[in-house]
C-alpha cells in the first residue's frame, strides 16, 4: 500500500523509466514486506530548471540523474525505512546505474483510516484489507 511518487528530471526513456520503477517496487517488497501486487507509483518529470536539489551540507554533488523518491506509508519501524532506504540506493545503482548520491528518499506516514482504494470506501476499517 505505499504510494511511491518519482521526481525527475525530463529524458529518461520509457525503458529507463520502468527500470527505475522496478528496482523501486523490489526494495519496498523486501523492505516493507509488501504483497508484490501492493504497487502505487507515480513519475513525475520535470525540466532542469524546475527542479533544485542540493545536498544539505553533506558535501556531495548532484547530478542530472537525480531521482527524489517520496513515499506515503502506514507506520513502519526505523528498522525497515532504513532498510528501505539502503535497497533503494542498492537497487537503483546496480539496475540503472543512479549514483547514491543522487538518490533521495522521504516518507511520510498516515493511519488506515487515510486509505481509500477505490469505490469510496477505507477498505483497511471495512475489513476488505
């Protein structure tokens, strides 16, 4: 059930896209223990200027392939975001060859009471899930 969206920067191919989106479903399955059907992802492009994203005084450079990945979760324990966070890195240098660096993730957590996967209805309290 986490919702991943993907900020990047305009070019990549479809191709590379599905890569990307791939890698990602793998690390949240092993990550989050999610069922392999449990995928929400969303890609959204953006030209150079549009996005800027430094470093926060770490002290490494960015680059065109910079990927920002926002994930939207029920609770999960530091355990599994920090594993989330090291797979993510893992997965998406060795598959599509992103650079750690430029590799930037954050979640935000909600209850299930904030779900609703259609039909109206918050089907994590009406038991359907």
């Amino acid at each position: 059930m986490p919702l991943l969206r993907f900020d990047v920067i305009e070019g990549r191919s479809p191709e590379e896209l599905k890569k990307l989106l791939d890698a990602a479903h793998i690390a949240m399955v092993e990550a989050f223990d999610v069922p392999v059907r449990d995928r929400y992802q969303i890609v959204h492009q953006h030209a150079p200027h549009e996005m800027i994203i430094e470093d926060t005084g770490l002290g490494f450079a960015r680059t065109p392939e910079v990927v920002i990945i926002s994930v939207v979760s029920k609770e999960r324990t530091p355990e599994q975001k920090e594993l989330l966070y090291k797979l993510l890195v893992e997965r998406l240098e060795r598959g599509c060859g992103i650079a750690p660096s430029d590799v930037m993730i954050s979640i935000v957590e909600n209850g299930i009471d904030d779900w609703s996967f259609g039909y109206g209805r918050a089907q994590f309290l009406t038991g359907e899930l």
